[in-house]
C-alpha cells in the first residue's frame, strides 16, 4: 500500500465486515487522505460524481461489468487496485482493458491487481491542428478554362440504332408454365 501514499481522496470497496476497520484504518495510514468506505453489494445503488476519486481499493474483486463505471469514479490518473482477486489474473487484466484501464499489473507476490485510468478524461476532445496545404499540390489537379481543350458532343454518343426503342415481342421471354 506504500505506492499509493499521498492519494488524496479513496474509494474502499468492501465485502466482509469483519475487515472493514483494520482496512480502513491501514489504508488511512498508507494514503494519507479521506477513505469513503462503499458495500460491494450496495455500490449499484450509490450516487457519486464523476471523476472524483484519486484511488479505489477493490476488497474481494469477482468478474463484474461495473469496471466501466469504476473507470468513470476515477480522476484522470487515478488507480485501480484489487486487493484480491477471484479468478485468473489474465482474465481480469483483459475485462480491465476492455473497459478502458491502461498499465494493469499483476503482482505475483501477493496476488494484487493494479491498473489505472488514462491521463484524459472519458468523451474528452482535442482539437486537431493540421499542416497548411501547400498551394502548389493543389494546382496540379487544376483544369484551365482556356477552351482549348477538345469537348465531346454527347449528341454524337448514341447513334440512331440505340435511340429506337426495342420491339415488344422481342423483350418477351419463353416462359412454361406447367399445371399439374
């Protein structure tokens, strides 16, 4: 827990109330900021802002789609850490992605799960600055209209033969027709 000293605001998710305290108060001292304490099972039910919390610390993490919503909790940088993990690290570290963690870890010492949001913000957007067009590319595709060019008469495109219209009997197929 020394990696995440002087985390300003955190988020514990909890699961077993017999650890809550001694978390609590561990994660108090290895942060040094606010710890909000949330119940796994009432976290649905809770109403936080956005991008308002530097670290969450998950107790017992299980396969879960709220990873996305957990990524919208966080601020830009903030971490993510399982404490532990039910399942098999590789599938974690691919749902994490997949909801838009960058740099997950898994540490095989203790069997944690690190991961973190991006520096920018979720639906964020940046101006795109691109190069001037250089006028000379432009001019090459130029058409001049000095009329000297030789124009097509589209009159002369289609002769007498492909004006007539076609003879009904001829646009008849040979259909059969058998009743049976």
């Amino acid at each position: 827990m020394e990696q995440f000293k002087g985390t300003a605001k955190t988020l514990y998710i909890w699961s077993q109330s017999a650890l809550v305290q001694a978390s609590t108060e561990k994660l108090k001292e290895a942060t040094g900021g606010e710890v909000v304490l949330e119940n796994i099972n009432r976290l649905s039910f809770a109403t936080y802002g956005e991008s308002i919390f530097d670290l969450i610390v998950i107790e017992n993490a299980q396969l879960t789609d709220a990873f996305d919503k957990l990524l919208l909790l966080l601020k830009p940088n903030g971490k993510l850490h399982l404490a532990s993990i039910f399942g098999t690290p590789e599938v974690f570290q691919q749902e994490l992605k997949l909801s838009g963690f960058i740099n997950v870890n898994v540490n095989k010492d203790d069997g944690t799960l690190t991961c973190q949001k991006p520096n920018y913000e979720t639906g964020s957007a940046i101006k795109l600055s691109f190069a001037k067009k250089d006028g000379k590319t432009a001019s090459i595709w130029k058409v001049n209209g000095d009329g000297d060019e030789e124009l097509i008469d589209e009159d002369d495109l289609l002769d007498e033969e492909d004006k007539k219209k076609p003879d009904p009997e001829s646009l008849r197929g040979v259909y059969s027709y058998n009743a049976r």
